[in-house]
C-alpha cells in the first residue's frame, strides 16, 4: 500500500469535500477525529445533561412523533431509547451494498461532529472505528420515507452501535457483537438521547447520494471518451465541438464537454475539417455522398451532455452542503444554552437532487444507446459491417444479440426516471404527513446508474470493434488509441460468436473501478 493510501482522512466537519469522501470509500484511506472535535461534541452532550434535568424535551422526557404527548418518567428515559432503536429497526427488502452503508457511516459522523446533538463522545469515536476496521451494519434497502429523515436504516445502523443485529465483517455477516468482540471494541452507552440522535437525519439518503455522485462523475468522463472515439472513427468534421461554434451558446457545461472532446481527439487523422472538405475546393455534384453534417447523437455530444455536467455539479454542491449541515431534531445550541425544534431531519434537497440526476444519467444512457445503434447499423454509419461482425455475414451475428440488452436497460431508466420527489404518502398517524422518500429516490437513481454503466460498457465492446473491423488504429488520437489499447485488455477481438455476458460484467467492472480523469491525461 503506497503512502499516500495510509494517510489519514481527518474530517474537517463544515469543510468536508467528495474528495474525502472518495478517499475513505474507494482508496480505503482511514479516518482520524481531532480532540478539538471530541471536545465540541462533549460540550454539546455536558450542556444538554444539565439542561434537560428539568425541562421538558421531545425525544427525552416526552414519547415520539404522535406520540410526543405522553411524559416519559425519569426512570424510563432511557428505555425509551433503546425501544426507539429496536422498534425502529424494520428494514426489508435486499440488503444494502456496504460502500452504501458506509458511505452512509461517514455521513452520520460528520453530523455529529458539528456538535449540535448532545451525543456522547464515545458515538463518534465507534462510528470512526467501524469505518475504519470495515465493520459495516447490515441495513435493508427499504424502510425509511426520508422525513424524520432515514429512521429505519439509520435504525440498523443505530442497532449495530448498540452491539445488537448483525454487520458485514471480514466478507461475512456476524452478529455485532461477534465482530466488537474481535476487534477489542465496546458498544456504545445510551446516556441522553443517543437513540434519536443516531436515527434522525439524512445521513442514509445522503450517502447513497454521494456514492451515486462519484460514479455519475467518472460515467460522464467515459461518455465523452465515447463520443469523442465515435466522432472520429465516423469521420466527423471538428466543428460540432469547436470553441468558436460552443462558445456562443452561454452555457459552461457544453463548452467543457467540447474542450475534453477537443483534447481527447487531440492528433488525430480521422477527423475532418469542414473548410477542407467543403469550403476550399469547388463540390460539382448534385447529390453528396459524404455527410454534410452528423446525425444529431454524433453531432450534438456537447448540447446534450452539457446539461448532464451542469446538473451533476449541482447535485454535488447540495448533497455536500447536505452532507455539512446539521440534519437532527431537535438542534443541541450549547453556546445560545437553547435547544430549537423543528424539521432539519426533512430529506427534500437530497430527494429532488437524486431525480435530477437519475434523469439526466438516463439521458446519457439513451444517448450512447442511439451512438450503438449508429456503430451496428450499416445504413446509417455506411462504413463498418452490420452488428460490427468481423466474421461471415449470416452465418456468425457479431453484437446482434448485446444491442437488446442495451435497448432493454436503456428503457428500464426511461421508466425508473419518473420523479419520486412527488410521491409522499402520508404515514405514523399523519404526523409525518409530507415526506421527501428520499432514500427511495437515492436507491433509485443507484440503479439507473449501474444501468447506464451496463449500456456503455456494451457500446465500447461495439466501438473497439469497429476500430478493428476498419482498421483504424493508427490514425486515431494518441488518447483515444490508448484507452482502445486499454479496453481491448478486457475484451479482446473477437470473429466467431461468443457469450457476451461474461464481457459486459468484466467491461463494466473496469469502466467503474477505473477514474477517468481526462483534465491530467490529456
């Protein structure tokens, strides 16, 4: 492990970027908490000791939701927390993948560190250990309505803190007990309010959120490499993505969709200059064979994906704030000696952002669906074998048989991409009678995004083979040249007919582990 892996992540709390979040989930960098931290959250938990004695407080010494109305007795108030972890935790469905839950560990630490939850320290500090030791608690992907924030998978994580349910650890699922046993650690203690610190908030929602970001961020790099190898390989002219021609509409994200396809395409031989071909010398006949202009999935790559850009940098401006904010009810102020009621737990800006980006992640998903269609139809490309078969016409189908799948997934985001924000459905006795379902929408875009990833995994098989089925290498860019060098690693050419599963789950694995970083390669 290089050293730049072992260094610790300190969370910095209101300054935390995707790039710490980045480094612990998918570098494995450990986290450390500061003692200025631990101090600041232990000042929040010794100011609401005392000042809880003797008033009255929801979640302390009332009952929950509409429940709130009933004094709980001094003797029972813990009880209380522990029946509100238990009680709560009534997850069902599959099991949420543990970079989630982790994802999702990262963010309830981060709130907590604000230290306005009057927890005591010894929460942050477990929360920094099972992160750090993998030990990742088995939370079910339905549940919570996102209003109260995530209660029920914020539940099981609560329920493993607790030393009770079960965690991923060491590729297992163990009771939680077995694994603090293991790893020399303790249970936390319910002291105050421990139980509905740990459930209340978007910390589920928004680390979905934030994993969804960081793999919606390196599948846009791949589709513009995509879209740059299409436009070459069709012989395109460079003006579709030229500065002059992008610059005058005001928008940053299409103007930086066509600055990377103009250092992607950086040398290349392929592609046509428009004054060339069109302008310089006189065209005498009365009907063109060449294109004058690309169809519009070719043509339109910075119009379409612009908009794709915009909204993820949106998206990851509001789940970092998110991320940031204090997300409890009620809010512990042990500098204004106050305790503020009300509904920061609410999962409105995480739920509105995930549609936004499931919607635009499938647009690029039906973008590089019609790119395939261009690369397997011969009518339309006029320039590579049908289904991009290099071996007999008829008798063997080359990709014929992927481009369904590819078809079929793409419509499966079409209809994953009708907005959950609008699906509130009132719940616990209309108090909680308008909710975000925010962890919904989180899981759904999850899912058109490893949908999306599946489509252009398929469309790069489809374009390598159409740079062999043409011979092109030599003549395309040294960037492009290199990542066709790269993909063929994984997929190596192929004549006769094969399974093609096995090839799209290997393509796909490499497309999401790799960072495409194209501001440093090129």
């Amino acid at each position: 492990m290089s050293s730049d892996i072992e260094k610790d992540v300190t969370v910095k709390g209101d300054e935390v970027v995707i790039e710490d979040y980045f480094d612990i989930l998918i570098k494995g960098r450990p986290v450390s908490i500061t003692k200025a931290q631990l101090e600041k959250v232990n000042k929040s938990y010794s100011f609401l000791e005392g000042f809880a004695k003797k008033k009255l407080i929801y979640g302390i010494n009332t009952g929950l939701g509409p429940m709130a109305q009933y004094k709980i007795s001094e003797q029972d108030q813990l009880k209380l927390q522990y029946n509100l972890i238990r009680s709560h935790s009534s997850g069902a469905g599959e099991i949420m993948p543990s970079l989630l839950v982790k994802s999702a560990l990262i963010s309830r630490m981060i709130n907590f560190l604000k230290g306005h939850s009057g927890i005591h320290p010894e929460v942050v500090v477990l929360l920094k250990e099972f992160i750090n030791r993998d030990i990742i608690p088995v939370v079910y992907e339905h549940g919570g309505v996102g209003a109260s924030g995530d209660l029920v998978q914020l539940s099981h994580i609560a329920l493993s803190l607790i030393g009770e349910g079960e965690v991923h650890y060491k590729d297992k699922i163990v009771p939680t007990l077995e694994a603090l046993k293991l790893e020399g650690l303790q249970p936390v203690t319910v002291h105050i309010r421990e139980g509905l610190a740990l459930i209340n908030g978007t910390s589920v929602m928004t680390g979905i959120g934030i994993v969804n970001l960081i793999y919606s961020k390196n599948l846009l790099r791949w589709a513009i490499v995509a879209s740059a190898i299409i436009n070459e390989i069709v012989d395109s002219y460079d003006d579709s993505f030229s500065e002059e021609l992008n610059s005058k509409k005001m928008h940053q994200g299409q103007s930086h969709i066509a600055e990377l396809m103009r250092k992607a395409l950086k040398g290349s031989k392929l592609i046509k200059k428009r004054e060339e071909h069109l302008y310089e010398k006189l065209v005498t006949d009365p009907v063109l064979k060449a294109k004058v202009q690309e169809y519009y999935s070719i043509r339109c790559v910075p119009q379409i994906l612009g908009p794709v850009l915009d909204t993820i940098m949106s998206v990851e401006d509001v789940l970092i704030n998110e991320a940031n904010s204090v997300s409890d009810n009620p809010v512990i102020d042990f500098e204004k000696k106050h305790v503020f009621h009300g509904g920061n737990f609410h999962g409105d800006y995480v739920s509105l952002e995930m549609d936004k980006l499931k919607i635009v992640i499938t647009r690029l998903a039906m973008l590089m669906e019609r790119q395939l269609n261009y690369v397997l139809n011969p009518h339309l490309n006029d320039k590579f074998p049908p289904f991009v078969n290099l071996g007999v016409l008829g008798l063997n189908l080359g990709m014929q048989g992927v481009q369904f799948t590819a078809t079929s997934t793409t419509a499966e985001c079409q209809t994953l991409s009708f907005p959950n924000y609008v699906h509130s459905i009132p719940n616990n006795n209309d108090n909680q009678d308008i909710v975000s379902m925010g962890a919904n929408s989180a899981m759904i875009t999850r899912k058109v995004i490893e949908n999306a990833y599946e489509v252009i995994s398929i469309y790069f098989i489809a374009l390598i083979q159409a740079i062999d089925s043409a011979k092109l290498q030599e003549k395309m860019s040294p960037f492009n040249r290199k990542v066709y060098s790269e993909l063929r690693k994984i997929v190596p050419v192929f004549v006769e007919d094969t399974t093609k599963y096995n090839q799209i789950r290997d393509m796909k694995l490499y497309l999401q582990d790799t960072k495409l970083d194209l501001n440093k390669i090129l």
